[in-house]
C-alpha cells in the first residue's frame, strides 16, 4: 500500500515544475518551427532561471496550499506548515527519546501529545537557542520540495544541507554533558505551558511534564539525534564538555 503523501507546499511546487516543463517544452518547439528570435539554448536558460527561482515563492504557495487544502477538507497532518517545520524535525530527530521519558503521557493522549510536547520543545528552541530557525527552514524547505516535489518526505529536509545545519545549531546545546541539569527546569515550563495552551487546559494537568521527566528526555536525546543525524548523513559530534566527560 502506497504510503499517504504529507500535506505542505510541496504539491504546488511540484505542480509549478510541471506546468513549467510543459510550457516551455512547447515554446521550445514553436521556436524550432518559427525560426524566431529566441534560440533554444536562451530558452534552456530561461527555463532553469524559472524553476530555480521557485524556492523563492515559498510564500506564494504556501496560501495555494492553504487554499487547496481548506477546500478539500484535508485531514493529514500538517508537518510542513510555516509553524511546524522546526517541531517536525525535532520530532524526526528526537522522538524515541520522548516515548522512553513520558509514557504515561503518550499512553493517555497518543500521538496527538506527542506533537504538542514538541511542539513546545520547538517553541524553547526558538525563544533559547536559535532565533532564526524558523526562517532559515522554510528557505531549506522550498530548496528541498523544488528537489523532491510531491514525494517530499521529513527525512529529505534532514539530507538538505541548510536544513541540516540549522538542526546542528539547534541541537547543539543539548548535546553537552549537563545540558539535562542545565536546561531541564526551563524546557520543562515551556513545554508545559504550550502543551496546556494547545489542550486548553490552563490549571495543573497530567498531560503537562515534569522536571524530572524532562531530565530524563534530555539525558536519552543526545544519541538518539546523533542516530538520526547519521542516518541523514552527518553525526552530530560532542561537544567539548560533553567529550571531555566522556574520556
């Protein structure tokens, strides 16, 4: 069974490229036939300048797919929405890490939980480590759609080098040696706080995450993003104090 194809911009870029190739193979062969004044080669050129400046329209497409997608009543999950890009490759990276601290919480709440708790694990890393995230993977994320069209998939944006480095920046702290003691009080609060915001649920809950356990996500997280980063082709390597504790 062929696997569902994940909602984002990344269909109308494919649909653009296609449109496009269509259009100037046929430009092409009117100006073979008319002798006109652009030559193939100039046409050839145009062509690649065209779709090399699709990554640029990433805006564009993205109110296409909103459009489209409201209009079809899709329900798959949106991992490539502006908001999500950077919960979604946390999540990619992470994941494994999160089902071994929290499980009570990912026994009564499920998947949806578990999107929330990274969603707020996004949120820290924006507010902590890595103020541009956002907007350097929505540039990576066109990159990569222009490479893969429809068949873009979250393991794609890991093998774009952009999106790859902006993952290294924003996982780098939480690969030192007390980055769990250091870091786990303040994620936990954030965590918590976009978890209730999302569940609108504003007074004490379970679903909410304590420090402890967010302690134990952060002391399992550093080799499992190293596990997802060699998967996509780049390790993260220790950082000093993290190396230097390991000897």
């Amino acid at each position: 069974m062929a696997t569902p194809g994940l909602r984002g911009p990344h269909h109308c870029i494919a649909n653009a490229n296609a449109v496009a190739d269509m259009i100037f193979r046929y430009l092409q062969s009117r100006c073979a036939a008319a002798g006109g004044s652009l030559s193939s080669a100039d046409l050839e050129a145009a062509h690649g300048h065209f779709t090399g400046s699709l990554p640029t329209a990433y805006n564009a497409f993205d109110v296409f797919n909103a459009r489209c997608m409201e209009a079809s009543a899709a329900t798959a999950p949106a991992f490539f929405a502006r908001e999500n890009i950077l919960s979604s490759l946390l999540f990619a990276c992470g994941h494994r890490a999160a089902r071994s601290a929290f499980p009570n919480q990912i026994t009564r709440f499920g998947a949806a939980w578990l999107n929330q708790f990274f969603g707020g694990f996004a949120e820290y890393v924006r507010q902590n480590v890595c103020s541009t995230a956002d907007d350097r993977l929505i540039k990576a994320y066109a990159i990569a759609a222009n490479k893969a069209g429809a068949k873009l998939a979250v393991t794609d944006m890991l093998k774009e080098p952009s999106a790859l480095q902006v993952m290294r920046e924003c996982f780098a702290p939480f690969m030192l040696a007390d980055a769990a003691n250091l870091r786990a009080a303040a994620l936990s609060d954030v965590a918590s706080y976009q978890i209730a915001a999302a569940r609108g649920i504003p007074k004490p809950d379970i679903s909410k995450v304590t420090e402890q356990e967010v302690r134990n996500f952060l002391t399992w997280l550093p080799p499992q993003v190293n596990v997802a980063m060699s998967a996509a082709g780049a390790g993260m390597q220790p950082t000093a104090p993290a190396a230097a504790a390991a000897r």
